[in-house]
C-alpha cells in the first residue's frame, strides 16, 4: 500500500525541470478516535486523511506548498504554487535538499498488522472497561473529564530528485483518562495513560489506576511556602523538561543565535550524571521511526555525555550551514518545510531506584504534574518557571499534598543541579522518555 | 461547495440507521505564510485543505466520519462511515429538507489577501527585519512571519439548516532575540484581525518590529521575578488571557456537563468581585475571533457570562444545548473538517471600570504591574491556572519600577475573580491568540482594562 505512495512522490519527482531541485513528501493516515462516558459511547471518530507536500529549490532559493488531497489537479496545483513561491525566497548557498548519505534506513518493528485487524467493537471494549476501572478504583472518585481510546496507522514516502527514496508504515494506539476525585467540596484530576503499536501492548487497568490514584492523593493538598527547595521530578515532569531541552541543542537555534548552549560544544553544561541520548531507533519509543523528515537514517546521537555537551542535532540544511553532516535530525509534517528537532530524546538512566531518591532527602517536594510550560519555559534565554503539584517529602518519607505553586529556576542551573538520575525509564506520549531526576535549589513559589 | 440536493441526499443516507440528528460540514480553506528569519525571506507556503466531516447523533453518541472527496460518492461513504459509528437501531427512510440560511459579519473585506501580490508580503518582512534590527546592536536575531487564510464553510444538517459562510485572516508578528552581558533574552509582538491585507492600514509595522525590539532590550537588565503572594496589576489590553483561563473554559458547557468545572451549579451566584462582567462575544467586528456564524451553524452571539459579578450562564454549542432543550450560544467551533465541534470561546474580555489606570498603580504600595501576559492554562476541575509573564515590571512605592525577567503566575480561577479590587477605564483588545483545547486550535481574542489582583502568587525566582 505504501508503493502506492511511493508512486505518487516518484511522479512528482519526475516533474522536475533541468535546474530545479523536487521533494514530494506523501502521506496517509486511518486513525480512530473513540471517548467514552457513563459506560456508553459518546463519539466515534474514524477516518483516512492523506496529504502531499511539495518542497522546490532553484538556484538557492525555496519555494512550499500542500494540500491536503492526493488528487491529480490537487497535486499539479500545488507543484505550481512551490514554483511560483520559489522566487520570493532570498538566496540562500545552503539551500537545497538532502542527498543520500549512504546509512540505511534500520529495519524497525513500527508497523503491526495486529492494529489494522483489531475490530472497532473490541476498541469501544477497551475504553470502556478504561472508565470502568477508573469508577471502581476508589470511593473517591467522582467523575471523569474523559477516558478514550486512539489509534492511528500512518504511511508515508519521500522522494527527492536528488535521489532520495524512503517509505515506511507504522501504527500506534494509547488509552488515556483524566479522573476526577472529590472530597466535600473539593475536587482534584490526575491522568493515567497506556501506550503501544499494537493492542496487546495495551494496559488499560494500569491506566485507570494511575489515573485514579493521581487524583485521590492530591486531595487535601494545600500551598506549600515558598522556599528554596530539593524537588524530585517524576518520569512524565522529566521528560517535558527533556523536550524543551531538546530545542536548545537543535543546531537550527545554535546557528541563528537563539540556543544558550552555541558556544559550549566540549563543555561541561551540568552534573556528570547527566547523558542525554536522542534515539529515535529505540522500538520502545513512541515516536520512533526508521526515517526522518528528509528520507535520511534515523539514528542514535549522544547530545551530552556526563555532562560534557558533545553534538547538536541537524538537517540537511541545518548541517550543511554548518559544514557538517546531517544527523537525521528533520522534522516535518507534510504541511511544512522541515525544521531541526530530537526525535525522541532520553537520560540514560541511573542506578537509584525511585524509593530511594525519595528517602534521601531530608525536606523537598515530588513534582507529579507541571502546567504552563508552553509559556513559563523561554529556551532561548533558559529563564523557567511553570505551576505544579505533587506531594511534599519530609524525612524521607512522603507527606502531604501540594497544588498552587511553581517551581523555577535556569535550565542551565537546573542541569549543574541534578543530584541524582533514577532507572526508573518510563516511555511516554511524546516525543521524550523520563526517569526521576533528583534537582536541589529550585525556587518554590507558594504561600 | 456542495449542490443543495446532493446535501438533502448525503444527509437522508446519515440519518437512515435510526440517526436523530446529521450535519454535513464542509470546508475549503487556503493558507498563505511566509517566513523571514535570520534576515532571510525563508520561504513562502500555499496550502490547501479541503473535505467535508460528517456527524450522524443517535442518543448519547455521535459517531464521525470526514472526508477530502467532496463528490456525492466521497460524502455518501463518509455518511455511511459515520452513521455506522453512530451504531443506530432504527431504520426507515428519512427526508431532509433544507432552508439555505444567510450569514453575516456586519463588515466587508477589503483586500482579499489572495489578490494581493506576494512580492508585497515579502516587503512587509524585509521592512519590520529591517526596523527591529535598527533599535539597536543588541538585537541579535529577528524572525518575521505573514499569514493569512480564507476558509469557506458549509454547514447543512437534519434540522434542516443550511448556510455558508467565507471567513478571511490577516496575522503578522515580529520576534527579536536581545544579546547582552546577562545572556540571551526576547520579545514578540504580534498583531491580527478577521480582515483582508487592511490589516496593515491598521497598523504601523515599522512600530511593531521596534516595540518587540525594545521589549528584548528592556528585558536585558531586568531582574529575576520575586517569588511568593503579591498584588498584581494587569496593563490594559495585554492580559485578557487571565479571564479566559481563569473563568472562560470553566464556562463551557460540555465541561460543566460532565462536573469538571468549579462554576457547575453556580449560575445565579456571585462569583467575582461586584463590577466585573465578562462577555464572550462572537459578534465583535474584526477581532481576532469574530465569526459570523459558528461551526455548527448558528449565528455569532454576544453572550454575557457574568455579569456585576454574578455567574449569568454558560457557553454552549448544538449537542449540549439539545441536552439541556435550550438554544446553543453559537460557541460550537471546531479545527477544521476533520475535527468534531465543541464548546470554544471566541472573544472573551472583561468590561471596563471607572478608576484611571495611573491610580490604580499609585495606589499600590508594593507588587508586579504585567504589561502582557503569554500563554496560560488551565485546569477546568479545580480551577487552578498559570500563565506566563512577557513584559512585567516591578511596582514600588506606587510606581512602575524595574522591568523583571520571565516567569509564571499562578493562581485558582475562582479565588482571583473575587480578589479583583480595581476596575480600569481603559479598555483595549490583545493580540491575537489560538485556545487549544483537547488538540484542536481555533482563533481567539480576548480583552481587558487595567485591573488589580489583590494577590496573585508569582512564581519568580528572587526572594
């Protein structure tokens, strides 16, 4: 089914006039979407989109364009519109597409025929037995904001005149719910989620148990004062941290001086127990994939090895800018041109359990949800600051719970600070894993 | 888009397994951008998006189909995809019949930005790259991106409604990285309107480069924010997000309905401080979020929400409303065709007061004065929201001091609207925003005048 993509990126490709540089990115998509509430379904979403994206350089300069069809005149239409957006690029000596770089696309298990078979009736099971669980977990629970079930496969190819042909399939499918327990008139939420390529993989009760319990013991919670603080962050904060340090080391943001991290290549830039890999091969990963947002490789790249930075990720632009090599590092949906980003990006873990990190600290606080990120996390100046909740530790113990307050401090300081790195390696929703990670002196802000 | 009969048809084929309620939403939309970064034009894109999703109600469960294939055999199969998700007992045939309906914005485009030469959105990069960068040495780095879409829609459903609409938006920002002896640091400013390319009648964009400029420079020598309770003041204009974290999602109905919000069984009870009205307002002429109709088909509404401080109503779109038997606020907004509709602000702004501004803050010892806020978010069930500071000053003695570095405020929705203990009369409209809310974005505005917040906790990092 693929080939059928792959047909259709070669016939754009063959388009291409003497001079000009062609890419046709094409993809398509069955993805179902069903929620669930008071054991019945309230909707049912199934549908196919697909898309074509159609990238032309001439002579330094490029020109974009998409639509979201695969129809011949859809397709003629927007290879006219590249063109013609061709000549109000600026010139540009390092524009231009990628070209084969001789790593081959790894062989990865992302495509499972078991989620295409996999009936709908067997999917509305699912969510429903999700809430279910969710309901019966405790006395305390009030309500869901939603339990739902997902699943998408998706397929796309790349060709470029510059000789590059990739095509890959891949399918994936979670269960996620927000709880709700309440307590008088006080109400708390916490979410639990299961992720996988296929259903099997699929743990719904653990789901709705993680969910469950993040909202009944936050019940009760009060301000914490404010304070300088040690803060153990658990996976799922961890790894949203990891992600916006990603952007940092993306080799776009070094080269157009918006990454706090340009000059330090070879540099200590935080605690020795810290090695950040992105490593979009790891099967285990959600967003893993045999190929980036150019057709290249994906691959293992080490960003930070105990602590010392060692590479910037990169594109074929981004690379070439630099007087490098890509490292497979584009992305892109089929409606825009690829950027630079990790793809999926990870601490190796550490050698404490998560108890341990806990009973080792004498005042602090567990940090079980952060908020706001999108807007209290600057990357370019590393300034943070985002709300959170979690539960206070006093003696090594776990105490009581905490809402309303933020934590803040730099990303360069929080990576100096890091005092400890859990194995407790958790694959999440997006596009980073987490471990607990112990931080000393970060500002809490409360009462 | 679509022929009326071929509409009455697609519908009588969604309604056919015992559906009680089908609508057929079509969209074409076209989107244009182009990009300057690192004193180069990047790039331009033209995109297309065209397709039509259909949604078939059989009690409590909607089931959902779309499609790119807008021929009467792409609707039918999506129909039938649709009313079979929908999982409908009844059967039988069922006639649909449309009454086209009209639609209106009270206004009329004056520049499609589709006729406009794109050699002309190219030089409005060039000359606010150009105009950032002139501020000073310190400005370091400088993106600029033009946007605009026009997006046709059809809405046509079993109750027999039947109306189009054709929405135009103009966006443009400008973004300046400032380099100095304390590192790196930015700012944005950003401007758009439901309207054609006399966008840029309305504004000055020379001043718009050199304002997100100067807000970098000025942040260069701020100080880390305090950390802890204080009084906040928020400028005029440039913190209606607080109104629509703080209260705005807590008022949707499908939230409410489902008991994950804190303003749930609430309506008639004073919620916020006397004085403060919030209205959310569809109907509001070239703002950011004016729609003429909603995606569901009803007309835009101006809907007060609170009103002298007393919760007057919820927002609703067509499934909660028909729950309820009352009439939807024409809050039913959705992505794009491939999404299904619910709950969604529009214009969300709180109405002006009678204090000068000046005093407000003279009359406030010591706190933040926020002269804009970025992004926030919200939790709906217990209220607690945060967002983020873009440009905040320190207020002592009365007066608007040294500028502080980023950081979040953080606060619990109900608790703030009663703490609010000055009104302004300088009302202005912000810039323009995308709620996102369970993956979906749409366009919103949002408004307020200079205000005070007895206490707001600041999540800074000073002591």
């Amino acid at each position: 089914m693929s080939d059928e993509l792959l047909a259709i990126a070669d016939r754009v490709v063959a388009m291409a006039k003497p001079g000009e540089q062609v890419e046709a990115v094409v993809v398509r998509g069955t993805e179902t979407e069903i929620k669930v509430f008071s054991g019945d379904v309230e909707s049912l979403s199934s549908a196919q989109s697909q898309g074509v994206g159609i990238r032309v350089v001439v002579d330094g300069r490029q020109g974009f364009a998409y639509a979201g069809s695969l129809d011949e005149s859809a397709i003629a239409e927007t290879l006219a519109d590249a063109r013609d957006n061709v000549s109000f690029a600026t010139f540009d000596e390092f524009a231009g597409l990628a070209e084969p770089d001789g790593v081959a696309v790894p062989v990865l298990d992302l495509h499972r025929d078991a989620m295409v078979s996999f009936a709908t009736s067997d999917k509305i099971a699912m969510a429903i037995e999700l809430e279910r669980v969710v309901m019966a977990a405790d006395p305390r629970i009030s309500g869901i904001e939603s339990a739902e079930y997902a699943d998408s496969i998706s397929e796309a190819a790349i060709a470029t005149s510059t000789g590059i042909r990739t095509v890959g399939s891949e399918t994936s499918c979670y269960v996620a719910t927000y709880a709700m327990a309440a307590d008088g008139d006080e109400t708390q939420t916490g979410f639990g989620f299961s992720v996988g390529r296929e259903p099997s993989d699929l743990d719904p009760s653990r789901a709705a148990l993680e969910a469950a319990s993040r909202a009944t013991r936050m019940l009760g919670a009060v301000q914490p004062p404010s304070g300088r603080l040690t803060v153990v962050l658990d996976p799922w904060v961890t790894a949203q941290f990891l992600g916006i340090l990603g952007y940092t080391l993306d080799g776009e943001s070094v080269l157009k001086g918006r990454s706090l991290f340009a000059d330090r290549l070879g540099e200590s830039v935080g605690s020795s127990l810290l090695t950040l890999i992105d490593d979009p091969t790891d099967v285990r990963s959600f967003t893993a994939t045999d190929a980036d947002g150019e057709g290249l490789a994906a691959r293992r790249n080490v960003l930070i090895e105990n602590g010392v930075l060692q590479q910037f990720v990169h594109n074929a632009y981004s690379a070439r800018r630099a007087g490098t090599v890509s490292t497979g590092n584009a992305v892109r949906g089929f409606k825009s041109t690829p950027s630079v980003g990790c793809l999926s990006v990870s601490l190796v873990p550490g050698n404490s359990d998560p108890a341990a990190l806990i009973a080792s600290i004498n005042d602090g606080v567990l940090v079980q949800e952060v908020s706001g990120l999108h807007s209290g996390v600057n990357p370019v100046s590393g300034d943070f600051s985002t709300g959170a909740e979690g539960l206070r530790i006093r003696n090594g113990e776990l105490a009581e719970p905490v809402r309303e307050f933020t934590i803040a401090s730099t990303l360069q300081k929080m990576l100096r600070d890091v005092q400890a790195v859990g194995n407790d390696l958790e694959f999440l929703p997006m596009n980073a894993s987490g471990v607990s990670l112990v931080v000393a002196d970060l500002t809490v802000s409360g009462s | 888009m679509i022929e009326q009969s071929v509409l009455e048809e697609v519908l009588g084929v969604a309604m056919r397994t015992g559906g009680e309620f089908a609508e057929v939403f079509a969209e074409d939309r076209r989107n244009a951008s182009a990009v300057l970064d690192d004193g180069r034009v990047e790039e331009l894109t033209s995109g297309r998006d065209r397709g039509a999703g259909i949604r078939v109600v059989v009690g409590e469960t909607t089931g959902f189909a779309h499609t790119a294939d807008l021929s009467e055999a792409g609707l039918i199969a999506a129909a039938e995809a649709a009313a079979a998700a929908a999982r409908g007992g009844g059967g039988g045939t069922n006639v649909v019949a449309l009454h086209r309906g009209t639609s209106s914005r009270g206004y009329d485009i004056e520049t499609f930005p589709g006729d406009v030469p794109k050699a002309r959105k190219v030089e409005l990069l060039t000359r606010a790259d150009e105009a950032a960068r002139a501020v000073g040495d310190a400005i370091s780095q400088v993106s600029v991106s033009y946007g605009d879409n026009r997006r046709r829609i059809l809405v046509a459903n079993s109750d027999g409604v039947f109306v189009e609409d054709d929405t135009v938006r103009t966006f443009f920002a400008v973004s300046c990285v400032a380099t100095g002896d304390t590192g790196m640091q930015t700012g944005r400013e950003s401007v758009g309107h439901t309207i054609g390319f006399e966008l840029f009648d309305m504004y000055d964009i020379d001043q718009l480069a050199r304002n997100a400029a100067e807000r970098a420079i000025t942040k260069l020598a701020a100080r880390p924010a305090p950390s802890g309770q204080m009084p906040v003041v928020i400028g005029s204009g440039g913190g209606g997000v607080l109104f629509h974290e703080a209260c705005g999602h807590g008022l949707e109905a499908d939230l409410v309905s489902k008991g994950a919000s804190v303003f749930r069984g609430r309506v008639g009870q004073q919620v916020a401080s006397k004085g403060v009205t919030v209205v959310d307002d569809g109907t509001m002429a070239r703002e950011w979020g004016n729609i003429a109709i909603d995606d569901e088909g009803n007309p835009a509404q101006r809907n007060v929400l609170i009103e002298d401080g007393i919760l007057t109503d919820y927002m609703w779109d067509h499934l909660r409303a028909r729950k309820e038997g009352r009439r939807s606020s024409g809050n039913g907004r959705r992505q794009s065709y491939q999404n299904l509709p619910m709950v969604r602000m529009t214009n969300t702004y709180l109405l002006a007061g009678e204090e000068d501004p000046e005093s407000i803050i003279a009359s406030t010892p010591k706190g933040v004065y926020v002269k804009h806020l970025g992004g926030g978010q919200v939790n709906t069930a217990t209220g607690d929201f945060v967002f983020g500071m873009t440009e905040a000053y320190l207020i002592e003695d009365g007066k608007v001091t040294e500028p502080l570095r980023e950081g979040n405020l953080i606060g619990n929705g109900p608790e703030v609207l009663q703490r609010i203990d000055a009104l302004g009369n300088d009302f202005a409209m912000g810039p323009p925003g995308t709620c996102g809310k369970d993956g979906q974005g749409v366009p919103v505005g949002d408004g307020v005048p200079t205000l005070r917040v007895s206490s707001l906790t600041i999540g800074g990092t000073a002591a």
